[in-house]
C-alpha cells in the first residue's frame, strides 16, 4: 500500500509531485508514456496570472519571467499588418493576451520541476481500471497498486469511465469538449529565426475551400535560442475527422511557407506534428471541492472552485488548484 498515488505525469501531476514532498509525504506516481511532461511538452505555453508564475517560480528558481504587451499581426504578403476583427475565441487568446514569457525554454521547466521527482514516477503504466471500494488501481500489464489517497492527474472524464464502485457525480460541464478547437502543431527546430517577430504571427493560407491561418509562434528552442517555430492551426470538425485530409491540410502549411521562406528547408533541423483532438481547452465545470470522492482529488485544468475563474486559461487553472491543495494540511496514511 502506498499512502498517496499520482496519475498522470504532466504539469499536474509534477506540481503535485512536487507539493507532497515539501511536505514530507511518501508518494509514487504512474505515467502512461516514456516521458514526463505531458501537454506540456508542445513548449511555448501562455500564462497569464502573476499567481501561476509565483508558484512556478517557488520550484524552480533558476527561470525568470518576462511579461509583453502582445501586438496582433497578420503576415500578408511579406507584410505585417494588423489584424482587425473576425478570429476565433481560441485565436484571440494567442493573439491578445499579454502573457508572461520565461526566460528559459517551456520544456526545461517541465525538466526542472520533474528533476527532484521523477525518480517517483514509473514510467508505461496505464491506469485501466479504479476501484473506488478497494481503494486499487488496475494497470493495463495486470499489476495493481493499492492508495490511501489517489490524486488524478489525467483527464476528468477517463477517471469516470475507469471507476468502479459507487457511482460518482459528475460535475456539469459549463464548456463540452465537443465546443472546444481542435488542430494540429506543428513545430520547427531552425538553425536560425525565420523572421524576427517575438508575438504571435498569424500565417494565414487556403485549403480546398476553407480559408485557414496557422498562428506562429515564436520560441525558445533547448538551448534558450529564439530557433523554434510553432505553428498551431485550429481545423474545423469536418477537416479534424479525416486524418489524410489534417495530413494534406499540413502540407499545403508547409508549401505557402515554403514560398514565404524558401529558406525553411535549409534551416530546419527538426520538424515535428502533433495531432490534436483537443488543442488547448478542456471541458471546465465548477466544483465545490478538488475531492471527486473521498480520498480522490482531481488537480488539473478542468475543474474551477470560484465562478471569476471559469474563463481562466489551464495553466492558471491547474496551478490554483495545485495552491488549494498545498495550502491543506494533510495527514500522512498510516
Ligand atoms: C498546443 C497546445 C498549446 C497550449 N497552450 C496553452 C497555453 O498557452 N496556456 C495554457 O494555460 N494552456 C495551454 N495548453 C493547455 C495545457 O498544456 C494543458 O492544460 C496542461 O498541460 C494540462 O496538464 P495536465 O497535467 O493536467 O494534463 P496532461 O498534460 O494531459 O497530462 C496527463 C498525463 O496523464 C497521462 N495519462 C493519461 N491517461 C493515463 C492513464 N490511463 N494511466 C496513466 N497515465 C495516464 C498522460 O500520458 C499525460 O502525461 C496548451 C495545450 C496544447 C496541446
């Protein structure tokens, strides 16, 4: 039996992680992939509130943060224009927030974070089942681990699915994931930047007949250069269903930036796709407590305690409930 068990090793998890053991608290903790980090590996990330960036800063020290004052520009034929009106609730997030920028590459704070950590973790373990009377997980390789505490790290509604035992009530989603935008990111390694812009660009290109815009992103790449390029395209449902069509979708990105910046061959170094059911939003439903059930805590993005947080972005989110929780006192199980 262990006392207190993480799931799921992405921001929530580590921070969790993190708050047990400046607490003294024995833990351990199951991570579905080879790697810790989880969403948060897709780098750049947008924080907006001076909380999150103060909590982020307590565990790791050694970053410093930058705010700007985020300019909207829309690169039309070599030109960067402003652009007006007519972009979707997720554009306008990455095109007009004034986030804080760390000094350091996104993922070297996951690294950060996870270091004092990640020996906890075990790595290739999937969670298949719960059961809430036992007080057991079930792994997907046949071995199961007993909890005093469980803290779920992963998304909300698996957590549902997996359960078993008295039937737990599920909080009222305020936005379905059905709403939420959905995409692709696609990301440059570059031997050097492919324009000097430190906002958001928004590269704007045709697809059959959908007027499309990927919004580049420009980022520290690991070694604190400004080389990486990300390029979020949110796609329509029709388009998202299809993976050969998201996969040509891409290819005509790559081919209007191609005549751009002929360049972009010769530079790129490394080039990744990540394909995005959900891009940057979950399903967010207020709940009066981060206990699910007894002795079962949700701790990321998808659950709000207070009404003025229901617009909050996750990383903010997730770090206020990872606050609530390390405010607590807790009891070491016996
Ligand atoms: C492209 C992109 C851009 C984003 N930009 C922003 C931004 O600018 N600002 C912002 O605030 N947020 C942003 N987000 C959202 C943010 O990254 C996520 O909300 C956050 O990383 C969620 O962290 P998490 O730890 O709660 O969940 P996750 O990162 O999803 O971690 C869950 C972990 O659980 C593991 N897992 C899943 N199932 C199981 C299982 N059955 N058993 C064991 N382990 C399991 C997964 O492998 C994963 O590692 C962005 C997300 C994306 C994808």
């Amino acid at each position: 039996m262990e006392p207190n068990v993480i799931v799921g090793g992405g921001v929530s998890g580590l921070l969790i992680a993190r708050v047990l053991q400046e607490k003294n608290l024995s833990f351990v903790g199951f991570e579905k992939s080879a790697r810790l980090g989880g969403r948060g590996e897709v780098g750049s990330h947008r924080i907006l509130k001076p909380n999150t960036v103060a909590l982020l800063t307590e565990f790791v020290p050694e970053v410093s943060w930058l705010t700007t004052e985020a300019e909207v520009q829309e690169r039309v034929k070599g030109e960067f224009t402003p652009i007006r009106d007519g972009y979707s609730e997720a554009e306008k997030f990455y095109l007009t927030s004034a986030p804080y920028i760390p000094t350091a590459p996104f993922d070297q704070i996951l690294e950060k974070l996870a270091a004092p950590v990640q020996e906890r973790f075990h790595y290739q373990k999937t969670v298949t089942q719960i059961h809430g009377d036992t007080k057991t997980i079930e792994f997907s390789d046949g071995t199961e681990q007993k909890f005093e505490k469980l803290f779920w790290c992963s998304d909300l509604s698996l957590l549902f699915k997996l359960w078993v035992g008295e039937p737990l009530r599920a909080p009222k989603a305020n936005k379905k994931a059905a709403d939420m935008p959905s995409g692709v990111n696609l990301t440059f390694d570059l031997e050097s930047p492919l324009f000097e812009s430190k906002n958001t660009v928004v590269l704007p290109f045709r697809f059959k007949d959908f007027k499309l815009r990927a919004l580049g992103i420009p980022d520290l790449n690991e070694d604190g250069l400004p080389h990486r390029l990300q390029c979020m395209i949110f796609l329509p449902k029709e388009l998202m269903e299809d993976r050969e069509e998201v996969a040509k979708c891409v290819r005509t990105l790559k081919r209007e930036l191609l005549k751009e910046f002929p360049e972009l061959t010769q530079k790129t170094k490394r080039e990744k796709i990540v394909y995005l059911p959900v891009l940057s939003g979950e399903e967010t439903a207020q709940w009066a407590s981060l206990e699910i059930a007894p002795d079962i805590y949700y701790l990321g993005p998808q659950i709000y305690l207070h009404e003025d947080q229901a617009e909050w972005k996750n990383l903010d989110l997730l770090v206020s409930n990872v606050s609530h929780l390390r405010s607590k006192e807790f009891q070491p199980a016996s």
